[in-house]
C-alpha cells in the first residue's frame, strides 16, 4: 500500500539523515576510539612528491538536480545517470541522462519505469545497465535493464526483497551480487542476492554475518567480494561497526575478516592496484560531526587492517567517489570540499586543486565515474545546509 506524501518525505529524511545521524550506541566490539573531527594541520606541499595530482574544475551543470543517484560508464565513452532524488516533496526522480565527455554535454535518455534513489547500478558483462532496489516513498523489489543501443529501460525479475541503501558489484561469472540496506519497515538487512543477466531473475545466497546499512563493498583481485563496516538500528538502538566480511562466489557464503582500526560508516573503499583496499572517511555516531581524516589499508593477504597517514581534511556520504587512476594513484572525490590523490607508494594524500563546495562537507551522496580517456566526471549530490546540486566537475590528472 503506497504511503502517504509527508510520510513518504519522512522516511526519505530517515533514510539519508536518521541512517546518517543515530544517537550514539555502544559497539559490539572493543575499538580504538575514533579521531575528532578537528580542522587537520595542512600538509607542507613541499615534502609531498605527488606527481601528476591534477586538478578538478567545473563544467556544464546537468539537466537536473540530483544527489543518492547512480552513474555508471558506458561501453560507448559516455556516462549514463539515473534517479536520485532533488528538491521539494516527493522530489524522486525517474529521468536519465548521459554525459558525453567528447561534447562536454548532457543529454536526456529514457526514464526508468519508476523514480528511485537509493539505488544500485551495475554495468554488465554485455554492456547492459542493471538498476536494481532504491526508494521512492516504497521500499522498491524493482529492476530494470537500461540498453545503451536503444537508449531505452525495460523490467527484468524482481529482488528477493525491498531493499536500498544496499550495495552491488558484478562478479567474475557475470552475476551481480547485492549485499544488506534497509527493507520494508525499516528492517535492516544481511541478506544478499545474486541477478543472474542470462535468466533475468534473481535469487537468494548466504547472508551476511550482521545486518548493514551504509558500508562499502570491494571486488577483490582473487574474485571474493569485501564487506566493510556499516550500521544497523537507529538513534538509542543503532551499532555501528568496525567489522568486515568477505564473501566467496564458489560457496556463497560471507565470513568475518579482520576489524579496522574505528567504527565507520558513510566512509568509501577503493581497490589498489596491488590487490590492497584503501578505506577513507566516514563517521561514527555523530555524523558530519564528527566525520573523519583517517583512513587505513586493508590486506587480503593476512585480513587485517592497519591504519596509515590522515587525509588532509574530512569527508563522508562519498561511497562509491573513490577510484583507482590510470596512472595507479587513487582519487578520493566525493564527500568533501576538495578532492585529495592518495599515492601508495609514498603513503601520502594531497589536496587536488579545485573547489567542489563552500562547505567542509560537500558533494554528499553525489557520484564519480573514471571515464575511457583517464578523467573523472563528479556530478550531484549536495553540501552540508545546502540544496541538492545539479552541478558538476571534471578531473584531470
């Protein structure tokens, strides 16, 4: 049964604030306190041997304002959005578009068959778009297929189960695998499913360990899938954690891998280019508060964590901003007023020249994509105080 319009508006704030602002909880695991979100002391750019950091500038804004949307690039060079939601009651949105980096422009495509944000899309084996989940009033079971070819989205089998604020990655057999959010009720999930392209339905595997909301998934270099941090429960009742899983394609099951270094959700990870993961960011129970500089590295090698140098500044609600360049380095996007460039081998982050927002906390929940020719397209999302942004920036290393 369809909710209420002010309902509806209320379990949307819920969902992006009260996910993102629970009271604080007692952990389930003894953790190294977490580091105050302080104002970091800059680093001296004159012992920071980062060649090639780039720079980030804006573009041409897109045709709509959207923040918790979807990006993903296509096999042709552009870069297809979806959804998300924008300003005002009910503000879901179902529109598309595509940014061409060749034009430097946006265009509409398609609609998608319902307006969502919250959503998962996932590029698969054939070029096709999967998005999958989301909200839009209704916690969403729906699918659809996007096909570049026809610039058109057509429904394929539904979830398992309701679910947004999940997170998706494809396999190295072609199927995707999706992992935890919240369902109907606002039921925190650990179940996960797997959408098989060649039947179009999806269907149950192993749950994970603990129910999630918030936390980040990486596909490893051996094919296993990490798991990283998270929350489950609101206000009085929320857990947030420092723990992590890895799921295993061959068995289907998740298990327990390690702890990081704090409780973290809202936070990003990044596959490097030695197979490690890079974690940054993210918040414990108070949120823009005391959203985080630390970052910590983990080993698939030994399933530890271990903590390394601080970004210069804060940053959190960037999952999915992170990427690993061409050139090795990992680009941190989202989640703050500047971007910053980590270099593994020096263990080092630098601040990218360019500004992305007025607030230490900009480009939430907005969306980065590494395009064919080695830039990056960050587009959306909104700063702390501030509208949802239909804004824009390319980065170039």
């Amino acid at each position: 049964m369809k909710v209420s319009s002010r309902l509806s508006v209320i379990v949307l704030l819920l969902a992006l604030v009260g996910c993102a602002s629970p009271a604080p909880a007692t952990s389930p695991t003894v953790t190294p306190k977490a580091p105050r979100a302080t104002t970091p002391k800059a680093q001296d750019r004159s012992d920071i041997n980062v060649s090639a950091i780039g720079s980030i500038g804006p573009i041409t804004s897109m045709l709509t304002e959207r923040a918790a949307h979807a990006a993903t690039l296509l096999g042709d060079g552009e870069v297809l959005i979806t959804g998300g939601f924008g300003r005002g009651d009910n503000a879901y949105k179902d529109s598309a578009e595509l940014y061409d980096p060749v034009r430097g422009e946006f265009t509409y495509t398609g609609k998608m068959s319902v307006g969502r944000c919250c959503h998962t899309e996932t590029r698969l084996s054939d070029g096709r778009i999967l998005i999958a989940g989301g909200f839009n009033g209704e916690y969403l079971s729906d699918a659809e297929i996007y096909d570049p070819f026809t610039g058109e989205f057509t429904p394929t089998g539904s979830l398992t189960t309701p679910r947004m604020d999940h997170v998706a990655v494809l396999l190295d057999d072609g199927k995707v695998l999706l992992a935890g959010g919240v369902g109907t009720d606002w039921t925190f999930l650990s179940s996960a499913e797997l959408y098989d392209p060649a039947t179009g339905t999806f269907t149950s595997t192993g749950d994970m360990t603990v129910a999630r909301e918030s936390h980040t998934i990486t596909k490893l270099q051996d094919g296993r899938v990490l798991i990283t941090g998270g929350h489950r429960g609101r206000h009085s009742d929320s857990i947030i954690y420092d723990s992590a899983e890895r799921y295993d394609p061959q068995t289907g099951l998740f298990t327990e891998t390690g702890h990081m270094t704090v409780r973290r959700h809202k936070h990003d990870a990044v596959l490097l280019s030695d197979g490690k993961v890079l974690i940054t960011g993210g918040s414990d129970e108070n949120d823009d508060l005391n959203a985080y500089t630390s970052a910590e590295i983990f080993d698939p090698a030994t399933g530890t964590f271990g903590k390394i140098r601080d970004m210069p500044t804060v940053r959190y609600k960037h999952s999915g901003t992170s990427l690993l360049l061409q050139n090795g380095k990992a680009l941190i996007a989202g989640g703050g007023r500047n971007a910053v460039i980590y270099d593994e081998l020096q263990n080092i982050f630098a601040t990218v020249p360019g500004d992305l927002g007025t607030a230490a906390l900009s480009r939430l929940f907005s969306t980065a994509t590494l395009l064919s020719d080695g830039r990056v397209l960050l587009a959306g999302g909104y700063g702390v105080g501030q509208n949802v942004s239909s804004r824009a920036w390319i980065y170039s290393p």
